[in-house]
C-alpha cells in the first residue's frame, strides 16, 4: 500500500469522526429528540371530515429528521378503550429543544 493511500484513508476517517459531531441523534426516554434550534410555528391543516363516528384528529407537528425540521402532516385516529393520546410537543429546556413524541397513555 502507498503512503499517498494511507494517507488519504487516514484523512477520511479523521473527517468522519469530526463529522460525526454533528449529527443530532436521539436521547432520552421513549424516542425524545434534542434540536438546538427552535421548531418553526405549527401549520394551519384543514381537517375535514372524520372517516368514521368515534375517529379524533391529531394534529400534524415537526419532527427533527436529517438535520432539519420536516412536518409530519396531521391524521385520522379510532379511540383506544382506556387510554388517551398526548400530543407531540417540544420543550425548550437547558439551551435545546427537546421533543416528546405524541403517544397514546393509560388514563
């Protein structure tokens, strides 16, 4: 092997690494999200008419994908006997935004 490639194999793994640093990965309990920028503001959704009687909207919310936020749109959801669903939400807390996904919960 020539120096010249070591070299340039050794360059990579150095970019890598140092790159590496910059990817915002999930932390925390039950999928929770850091962000170090602020959610921009919710989006107006037209909801409509429910699919069947009994069915709730929830509403769309942004989620941190890629190093950037991406708006997941709202949906159509049937009751769940016994529990109730807690919406998406994002906590500004320590300098980060954190985000707590929405999720259905035992009442």
């Amino acid at each position: 092997m020539k120096l010249s490639s070591v070299r340039i194999a050794l360059a990579g793994a150095v970019l890598g690494i140092a790159l590496s640093g910059c990817v915002v990965t999930p932390v925390g309990v039950r999928g929770e999200v850091v962000a170090y920028e602020a959610p921009p503001a919710v989006q107006y959704e037209a909801v409509g008419v429910a699919p069947a009687p009994g069915y709730f909207w929830i509403g769309g919310a942004w989620f941190w994908e890629g190093g950037r936020y991406a708006w997941h749109p709202g949906r159509w959801e049937a009751p769940r006997p016994g529990y109730r669903w807690v919406p998406h939400a994002w906590v500004h807390s320590g300098g980060a935004w954190h985000m707590r996904p929405g999720h259905w919960e035992r009442r």
